[in-house]
C-alpha cells in the first residue's frame, strides 16, 4: 500500500544516467534521491505551465469569438479542477 504522506517513486535507470546523476550529486553535495526529486518537480512544473497556456488560449479564443467576457471565482476554479481559496459567505 502507499504511503500517503511521504509518497514515494522507484525507477530504474540506465548505467550512465544514474553515473551523471551521481556527479551531479557530488558536484551539488546533495543525494542522488534529492536530485531527482529536484528534476521531477521542475518537470511537473513544467508541464503545468503547458497545461495552463492550453487552458488559456482556449480561453482567449472564446474571447475573441465573442462567447463570455468573464467568469466567476468559482467558475475558474471549477474549470480548472481546483478548490477556491476565498469563503463563499464574505
């Protein structure tokens, strides 16, 4: 079963990855493990900012074709898949 709070990843990489990875440990004096965490999180957010410009062109092109102006707060957040963070009763 997984561990919820502290999730964990294993992989298996190719001799001279992990070799690089290594240098690139030493070289930081950080852990093989940190590293990686590292570049997965700018990865992920990588991919985040690619989701979010698609997101937003569409967006721009219902502008443009003439379809609402605005939204909502909870409309963005909805459409987005995410929580509001502001109190629905101000």
């Amino acid at each position: 079963m997984a561990n919820k709070k502290n999730p964990r990843v294993h992989v298996t990489l190719p001799k001279e990855e992990y070799e690089m990875l290594c240098l690139e440990a030493k070289k930081k004096h950080m852990s093989v493990s940190s590293i990686l965490r590292m570049l997965a999180i700018v990865h992920v957010e990588e991919e985040e900012d690619k989701w979010l410009a698609i997101k937003a062109e569409a967006a721009e092109e219902r502008w443009i074709a003439g379809g609402r102006k605005t939204y909502t707060h909870e409309e963005v957040c909805k459409s987005f898949g995410i929580k509001s963070n502001i109190p629905k009763n101000r």
